[in-house]
C-alpha cells in the first residue's frame, strides 16, 4: 500500500499503478492550488482517516527530533495513516522523510533524490538567538520569530 503526500501528486504525471489511499488533507491541498489533474483523479483519488492513536505516536517521534515544528497537519496525518496501514510513503518533503526514517516507516521519493540521514533539528530566535529545542510561534524573550538549525 503507498500513501501519497501533496508533494508526490504534485510530482507525478499520473497515478502509481500500486495500491495507494491518501488523507483527505491531501486532496484539499491539491483543490487550494486548482491543480487540474484534481479534475482528472478526482474519482480515482481513494482517501481514508488516519487514528487520532497514530497521530499521537507521530507527534512524539516528530517532537524527539526537533521536526513536529516542520510538519503541517496534513504532513502529520501522512505519516499517521502510513502507521495505520503499514504502507510506504510517496513524499519529497524531506521532514516527511526524516519522521519516516525515525519511524521505521519505508519511503519513497518522486522527484528529488531522498534524504541520506536522519537529521535532528534545534529553533534559534532570529532576534535574540536564544535556542529552543522545539519550534514556538515566537520567541518569549523578544517576541521575534525562529529559524531551524540542524543539531550537529
């Protein structure tokens, strides 16, 4: 089973000729830029819900490697429904892949060559340079925003 990521579909020319399902977050995303191929796959797009248990194991692994501040919701439920499943992940997002990797999950890239490594990441206020190890809207002490940086 292959569990497709916005980043895949927008990759791919056509359907993958395997099993595949996606979160519906997936298909929105594809609405909010008017992708034709929407128009083309909209029937052929099988979407399922990931559960709220997978989503938590997510959210745990994401937050341990600094890359829960790097994920949208819709990566999230990516990840949570590739747990559910048992399935592979099609995705370039490289935070989709790192969570992966941490995971145990098998991915596979489209269109970009796949990360190498697993990479831990740490926020620095762009202001003050305080560092943070997860991401915050803002900085406490300033107010400004932050900006990822690989652990080394």
């Amino acid at each position: 089973m292959l569990i497709l990521d916005s980043s895949a579909l927008f990759s791919m020319e056509g359907l993958p000729d395997e099993e595949f399902l996606c979160p519906p977050g997936v298909v929105d995303e594809l609405a909010k830029y008017n992708d034709k191929r929407l128009d083309l796959w909209g029937d052929l797009l099988r979407t399922s819900d990931c559960t709220k248990a997978s989503v938590e194991k997510v959210k745990e692994a994401a937050g341990k490697s600094g890359d829960l501040g790097r994920l949208s919701d819709v990566d999230i439920t990516v990840l949570a429904l590739a747990v559910d499943t048992q399935g592979t992940i099609l995705s370039d997002d490289y935070s989709i892949q790192n969570v992966s990797r941490i995971m145990g999950i098998p991915f596979r890239p489209v269109g970009m060559k796949g990360i190498e490594r697993v990479e831990r990441w740490n926020y620095r206020c762009v202001g003050c340079g305080k560092w943070f190890k997860e991401k915050i809207g803002e900085c406490p002490i300033c107010g400004s925003g932050m900006r990822p940086h690989r652990k080394r």
